[in-house]
C-alpha cells in the first residue's frame, strides 16, 4: 500500500486549531489499514529578533532641560545600548534591554547638525579638551572621527552644541562609568521605541 499525507495549508499557515494531517504510517501512528488524523499544535506567535526593550523608566515629572534619570536596581548585566532622538532631545541608556538612564540633552545646532547613525564609541576620557574650539568635554565619549561625541554639558533651553549630544554633567559620570568601548550609540531624528520591540541595529 502507498503510504500518502495530506496538510490542508490553509489551516498549517493561519488556522487557530493547527493542521490535521491524514497519513497512512506505520505504527503505532496506524490502526489497521485506516489513516489516523494527528492534530499538529498550532503555531507560535513570532519573537522579536534582536536587542529586545524589556522596560522603560517610568517618569512622572515633565521632560525639561536638566532633567534626567538612573535606576539600575535589580537590572542585571547586559549589552549597553544609547538611543538618543534628536527631535525628542532625550537619550534612553540600556542594559540588557531594561532602560536604566534617560536624559534631556543638547544636539547640534542646524548649522552644525547631530548626525543619525549608529555608532560605537571609540574614545572615553574623563577630562578632555576640544581640540577645534578648546572648550571643556568632561567624561568624552568619542563617536566619530571628526569629533562628535557624548560629554556634559550644561543642558538648558536654548543652548545647542557643535554636533556633540551633550547632557548633564551627574549623568555623564554615571554614563562613563557604565559604558566600555565598543558599545553602540543609535542616534535617530523622531524615531520611538515600545517595550517588546527589538532594536535590530544593535544586534
């Protein structure tokens, strides 16, 4: 006798109760000569692939310059991740998926832009001096080769920076202290995340 299975696809690709499949197999799947309808469990829901966000700060006070937050209680180690949004003028510090630091920052100026990217930092120094405009950088964080970086700054309404993201200088320690080289910076111009939704780039 030829052995034969049958899916109903519809039922396999979208079908709540999963597939049914009519097979004539030997035993112990056979009774007889009769084919034995085997119930396939229903497919599971996809997981995000990639640095997944677990959690965000919870803020209760209006986001103003100078504000910012650190709470790493209970969060275990993982890859740091630092999103920060240009047009939301906040940056989000991620540990394993579970946002431990947020900041109100400065960006550049729009002769002078922040740019979008991501980028790993390559140079950390705790008191740095510019080189172009010899100003003071406390705990750099370099992004790019022509200067942009991550450093303190005093974040007010109104001021800007020359292409840097600068926040405030309790968080920059902070910062410094919990990033190595290496760890990616995702800059992004009104781009927003949601708990459960992977960041692929950081991957």
């Amino acid at each position: 006798m030829k052995m034969t299975a049958i899916i109903p696809l519809g039922m396999l690709v979208g079908g709540a109760l999963g597939a049914i499949v009519l097979a004539a197999v030997p035993s112990p799947w056979r009774q007889g000569d009769k084919p034995v309808r085997v119930a396939l469990a229903p497919p599971k829901p996809a997981e995000p692939v990639g640095y997944v966000v677990k959690r965000a700060l919870k803020i209760d006070e209006p986001i103003v310059h100078g504000l910012w937050k650190w709470d790493e209680a209970g969060v275990p180690a993982g890859q740091i991740v630092i999103t920060v949004d240009t047009k939301a003028q906040t940056m989000s510090v991620f540990r394993g998926g579970y946002e431990i630091g947020m900041a109100v920052v400065l960006y550049g100026a729009d002769w002078k832009p922040t740019p979008t990217g991501h980028y790993p930092i390559t140079q950390k120094k705790v008191h740095h001096i510019s080189n172009l405009y010899n100003a003071p950088m406390p705990y750099m964080q370099r992004l790019t080769s022509d200067g942009v970086a991550i450093h303190a700054s005093d974040v007010r309404e109104g001021f800007a920076t020359h292409g840097c993201i600068g926040v405030p200088k309790a968080f920059a320690k902070k910062l410094f202290e919990a990033t190595k080289l290496g760890d990616v910076v995702i800059v992004t111009n009104g781009e927003t995340l949601k708990v459960g939704q992977a960041i692929k780039v950081a991957s």
